[in-house]
C-alpha cells in the first residue's frame, strides 16, 4: 500500500482578451449558484437598477428638468415633484416620451385661445355650449390659462412655462363664465334648483363625445359658487341639484370620468353679518364649496370626484384658498398662487395679447392635478381604472408635518413623483386572476442558466416584457432578458486545477473521476474530472461523493450523490463504464437526478422550481501513432426536464452534447507538449412554454401571453488548447494556453485567451 502527496503551485494566471474564468477544456463549469436577489427595477434601456440606483438616475434627469427654464419659471412643477416623474416617464418609457402623451385633458371653462404658441402641435377639440363663442382676447381668457397649466406644451421661449403633462392633448367645452362678486354671498337652494338643469344638460353634452368613443378620463372644472358644504344637507343636493348630481354619477359609463372641482376661493372675502362661517366680516372657509363638496354629500360621486385646495409658494395653504374640511377624504392640495399661466386678452388697451402672465386661485390648482393624473394614466399605460388612478394619487400624497391636518389638506400635498415609482413590493402574477392578489415576488425572481444553455433562452426572451404589480395593484413593466443570466462558465480556480492535475496533458485530459478505481475492488472519492474534455454531464455532479465497484474485466459502475455538500442543489446519479483491455476505445452511460436545477439552472420567484432527469452515453479512446498519442472522447445526452409552480409551463426533451479531440508527445530532453479542440457541455435541442403577465385590464384582471422558447443556444463554443510540460529535479514546471471561440455559447462575448504557468510537485 502506498501513498502520495501532491503540492501543486500556479505562478501565473493571466487573462489576454478577455475573461481567464470562460469555459476551457480540462475544466468543469460550476454549478449555477441562485441568482442574486433582483430588488432593482429593470429601465426601458434594459438596465436593471437597485432601488437606490434607480432612485439616482431619477434624480439625474430630474436635475436637468429643473435646469429648463419653462420647468423652472412654473414653481409648482418642483413642488409636486413632477420633475421626478418625468424621470421615472423617461426611465421607464424612453428618453422621447413626453409626460402625458395619449391622454387628453377635458377642460369646461370660458374656451381657449388654440393659437397661443404654447399650444402649438396639440390636438384640441372644441365645443361651444349657453351660446358661449371663441375668444377674441377683449376679456381674460380663464380656460386658457387653465389649459396651459394642465397641458401647456413646451416652447423655446424662456418666459414661457410647460404644463405638467406636456405632452397631453386637450377637449375644452366653452362656457359663459361671470366675474366673481366682491361679497360672499352663498348660493340659496331656489337658484342652485334653477340651475340644476343647465348643469346636467352640460355634462351630458360633455359625456356623450366621450361616449362616442373619445378618451375623456380626466375633466378640469375650475369654476363654481359661493357657499360652503357645510351649509347643504345631502337632502338639499338631492332635491334641488338631482339632475347634475345624476348625471355627474356616471351611473351606465364603463368607465365613469374623473372629475376635478376648484376648492373655491372664499377664505377671507368680505362678508356680511349673519352669514354661516362669517367671522369679523370675513369667511372662515372650513370647508370647500358647493360644487367640490358635493362629493361628501353624495355617496355616488365618490372614488371619482376630487376637490383641490391651494397652496403658496411657502408650502403652506393659501390665504384665500377655501380648506378641505368636510370634504377632506375626497380632497387634495396643489400649488396655486403666484402661479405661471397662459395669457390671451387685453394688456395696455390692446386686445388678444398672448403671453404669459401669473395667477393666484384654486382655479390654477385644479389644472396641477389634472396634468398629474394625465401623467399616471401614461405611465400605467391606460390600464388602471379611474378610481384606481384617484385612490394612488391620494395614497402618495405627502401627508408629513403640517400635511397631516386633514381640517385643511385633506389627503395631504399632491407628490406625482411618489405616485410615479413603485410603492411597496413588487409582484409577479402567475395565473388568471385579479391583479389584487398576491402573488411571487418580483425582488426574488430569477433564471440563472447553466453554461450548455448560453444565449438560447435569453435571445428567445428579446423584446418581451413581464409585468409586475405594486402593493396597490399599479403595473410596470420589465424586460423579460434581464431576469435570465448566463453562467460564464468555469472559474479559474477550476482551470488550474485540471491545468495542475495528473498526467501530461491537464489542459486536454479527455475524462474521468477523482477517485476512480484501477483495481479489483471498490473506492470512494469526489466526483472531480468530469469526462469529455472536463465538460461533460457528470460536471453536474461535481463535488458529490461516490462510491464504485469494478472488476479487472474493465468493467466499474459508480454511484454518487452530492448530499449534505450540496444541499440548496441536490444531484444524485449513477454511471456505468466499461473500457475492454483489447480495444483502444471505452464506454460510459449513466444517469443524474437533479431535484432543484436543470442541467445547473435555477429559478426562483416566478420562474418556479426546475428539476430534471439526464441519461447520457459517452466514449473515449486513444491511439499511438508517429510518436504522437491521439484521442477523442464524447457525450450524447437526453434531458427530461420539469417545471413547476412558476411562468415556465413546460419544457421538452432536451438534447445535449459534448466532444473533445487531442494529441500529445514526449519531446526528447524537452518535456511534453498537447493540444487540443474541445466544446463544452451544450444543449442542442429543446424548448420551453412560458405563460408570462402582460397587461392587465382597469377592471383589474390580469392578461396573459403565452410563447414558445428556443431553449438551444445561437453560438457554439471551441476551446483551442496548448502546454508544454517539462519534468524538474523538484516537479514539473507547466506552461499553457487556451483560445476560446464563443465562450459559454454566447454571441455576446468575443474571443478570449487564458495563459497559465505552474509547477506540480509529487511526493
């Protein structure tokens, strides 16, 4: 009995090219280790960033927004962080998306003056009611103003200001529009029942174009009258204003349109004595008015009426604006003094002047919010409801320090930039459902493929998407390629220990086990070298411990399984060999159980679990011929993969194969020298059907894709490889090159050379 110890050293290890750790002959890629935790957010350039990062990047692009000086002579742009928003657009939809293209804003107001060049290239529908007509600039234009704020487009004009969706388009239904009395004087029962069917005759008007089959899912009211809610009874609405209040239900529309009501301007105008809120000749406005109070009186009204306070540059609220009050659930603030708009009118005894100009009202504020949801309603790409759009405006509002007086703010500060980024986790529905439910984490979603399948499945998932929910039901939508990696192939400490390994010829050494027998008997061992060229299917098992049994006929059967080593990526299996003294050639057939990956892939989150059963056949042989010995070895195997729990519905057969070919001399006084050409472990043949979230629809339901996958990768990889051997008085020294063509079957990387040196010494 003897024994032998080896002392192996590597000098050198060099990378030329390209990467010293892709895929050699005489190596065994490593198992695919689980993929990293993806709590990033996947960009429309394909970048997949961590929040943080993500969060930077925003920051990035919202620097150079409010270095635009339309962006910044419109001070309330920053303080609703639209300038994150356009961030988040540009991230997620594409440096060219402009905020709010596709959406149209509908605007009842005293009309527009569609020529201002700040409307330039926008589509605008017009409609005329109460024998309104267009606006010939001898008055103010208030629906200009308020059209510009919600969509004014952006001009090269550095005195002009763009709208916080910029890039919506605008239906504007003209209107008679009086001059606000300098008395507070709230509007008796008897007039609001006079009124009540003008209003319902307005809205039905406005109702119907859009049920002509015109978006209309946002709607700009910026007018109303005195009178705070507080004073009205829902007995008063119902009996004096039912008609309007009908018809602003929506009770048979689909989809019922957002509606937008100016809080009022009352607070501190002048009042007479004995009037309801009147204090010290002045309104306390508690609450908001008549109209944006209607929806804390009327259940119907609710989920898509919102009424919208004002705020001053300071922060704070407004000294004229009315507060949110009663109506506190259903209200928000926005900025609304001091305010950059649109002018068209008379300026210094001249008529139709446009412009640009400031104003201060509750009336500017309104607009802020519905340019906000115009940008949402993009960014979510139209399939949130409306409900849904107003709830998650109202959920992401700041509601920190004075915010949290809902007396006053109601739901707090409008933040579109909050409302713009993913809130909570993210989540990956995996079958027919409603989009409320839970479902697999998107941060814990992943593929990590084993090296034999390189680019196939990756380039199968060019240009589609996956969709993912937030924790209120919001999609976003990612590159389905970004949750795919590639193993690269071995590392370098698995190169240089086949570079270091028995026998002259480590770089080309065409198979084997560590711990194979010899000899009559059993052994156990490490499953180490695997066969053909070290890439073969028993590279799957690398680490397990074995045990085997031969007889001197040349026949030896081995059993392994890599236990408590491998726990997280079990592999159990058994092979059989037979080599006859009398032929230079032998076989090999065996079979491998891996319980949680699939040739060394795994998934997580969505993808589910993967396992598979692998049966593979195998030869190796050598001659001696002119001095030279040549050899070959090779593998064929048959995958039968499964899929479970996951996106993946079924994967077929796999087809697989590996080769090597080699040649190797003694040189007189000069050592050893071998060469050699191999591929590595590679699928041939196989697919996958996944069943992938694609949309989902306002009322919630979550769509589905289905497609096939070709699971075979595009490239082959080659490994060109030579050393030198020369035998010392203390071991032998080794030099040695590998030239690999398509590493890890992947297009995406070029070429690399990998020089090594070492000495090995036995003893």
């Amino acid at each position: 009995m003897s024994s032998r110890n080896v002392l192996s050293l590597a000098l050198l290890a060099a990378a030329l090219g390209g990467c010293a750790s892709g895929s050699g002959p005489g190596t065994a890629p490593p198992p695919a280790a689980p993929p990293p935790p993806r709590n990033c957010i996947p960009t429309h350039a394909g970048n997949c960033l961590p929040a943080p990062e993500f969060r930077s990047a925003a920051e990035e692009l919202a620097e150079d927004y409010r270095r635009d000086p339309n962006f910044d002579n419109q001070w309330g742009l920053d303080a609703i962080g639209a300038d994150r928003a356009y961030g988040h657009v540009n991230l997620l939809e594409g440096p060219e998306a402009a905020p709010g293209a596709g959406v149209t804003i509908g605007v009842i107001d005293s009309g527009i003056d569609a020529e201002h060049p700040i409307f330039a290239g926008k589509t605008i529908h017009r409609e005329f009611l109460f024998g309104a007509e267009p606006e010939t600039g001898e008055r103010f234009s208030h629906g200009t103003a308020v059209a510009s704020i919600a969509a004014g487009g952006r001009t090269a004009d550095p005195n002009a200001l763009h709208g916080v969706a910029w890039g919506a388009d605008l239906a504007v239904w003209a209107i008679p529009l009086g001059e606000a009395d300098q008395v507070y004087d709230p509007i008796a029962l008897e007039t609001l029942a006079r009124a009540d069917p003008g209003f319902a005759y307005m809205f039905g008007q406005v109702f119907a174009w859009r049920d002509e089959g015109n978006d209309l899912d946002i709607l700009n009211l910026s007018f109303g009258y005195d009178g705070l809610v507080d004073g009205y009874s829902e007995e008063d609405f119902r009996a004096n204003f039912g008609a309007t209040i009908a018809t602003l239900a929506q009770a048979d529309a689909p989809e019922k349109t957002i509606l937008l009501w100016a809080a009022g301007n009352a607070n501190n105008d002048a009042c007479e004595a004995g009037v309801p809120n009147c204090v010290n000749g002045v309104v306390d406005a508690v609450s908001v008015g008549v109209l944006p109070g209607l929806v804390a009186r009327i259940e119907e009204l609710q989920g898509h009426s919102v009424a919208v306070a004002a705020l001053a540059p300071d922060g704070g609220i407004t000294d004229f604006s009315n507060r949110c009050g009663l109506a506190a659930a259903f209200c928000i603030a926005a900025p609304g003094e001091d305010v950059a708009l649109a002018y068209f009118g008379p300026r210094e005894e001249e008529v139709g002047v446009q412009g640009y100009a400031r104003g201060r009202g509750t009336s500017y504020a309104t607009p802020m919010v519905a340019g906000g949801l115009a940008v949402m309603k993009q960014l979510f790409r139209d399939q949130l409801s409306n409900e849904e759009l107003v709830s998650r405006l109202f959920a992401t509002a700041d509601r920190t320090g004075i915010y949290a007086d809902r007396a006053i703010y109601g739901q707090g500060r409008m933040d579109l930039g909050a409302a713009t980024s993913p809130v909570g986790v993210l989540e990956v529905p995996l079958a027919t459902g409603l989009a409320t439910a839970a479902h697999a984490s998107l941060g814990s979603t992943g593929l990590r493929l084993g090296a034999a399948f390189g680019d196939g499945l990756a380039a199968s998932f060019d240009g589609d998407e996956i969709m993912a929910l937030d924790g209120y039901g919001a999609p976003f939508w990612y590159e389905m390629g970004d949750f795919a990696a590639t193993t690269e192939g071995p590392a370098l400490s698995a190169r240089l220990r086949s570079f270091l390994g028995p026998g002259s010829g480590g770089l080309t050494a065409g198979g084997g086990s560590g711990g194979m027998p010899t000899a009559l008997g059993t052994t156990a061992g490490i499953v180490r070298m695997p066969t053909a060229a070290g890439n073969g299917h028993l590279a799957l098992a690398e680490g397990a411990v074995q045990v085997s049994a031969f007889e001197q006929g040349g026949v030896s059967a081995t059993a392994f399984t890599t236990g408590p080593l491998r726990p997280a990526m079990p592999a159990t299996g058994a092979a059989l060999a037979w080599r006859p003294g009398s032929l230079p050639v032998g076989f090999r057939a065996g079979w491998i159980s891996e319980r949680e990956t699939m040739l060394g892939s795994l998934g997580t989150g969505a993808f589910g679990g993967l396992s598979a059963g692998t049966a593979f056949f195998g030869f190796d042989g050598g001659v001696d011929f002119g001095g030279w010995n040549l050899g070959a070895a090779g593998e064929f195997g048959m995958v039968h993969p499964a899929a479970a729990g996951g996106l993946i519905q079924e994967i077929t057969p796999l087809a697989t194969s590996t080769f090597a070919v080699h040649a190797s001399r003694g040189l007189a006084r000069a050592g050893s020298v071998s060469f050699s050409v191999s591929q590595p472990l590679r699928v041939e043949r196989g697919s996958a059907s996944l069943t992938t979230p694609a949309a989902r629809t306002r009322q919630g339901e979550v769509l589905y894709r289905s497609f096939r996958a070709d699971l075979a990768p595009g490239e082959r990889q080659f490994d060109l490889a030579a050393q030198w051997n020369r035998a010392l008085p203390l071991g032998e020294f080794r030099l040695g090159a590998v030239w690999s063509h398509w590493p890890g079957h992947r297009e995406v990387l070029g070429a690399q050379v990998a020089a090594l040196a070492g000495w090995r010494w036995v003893f």
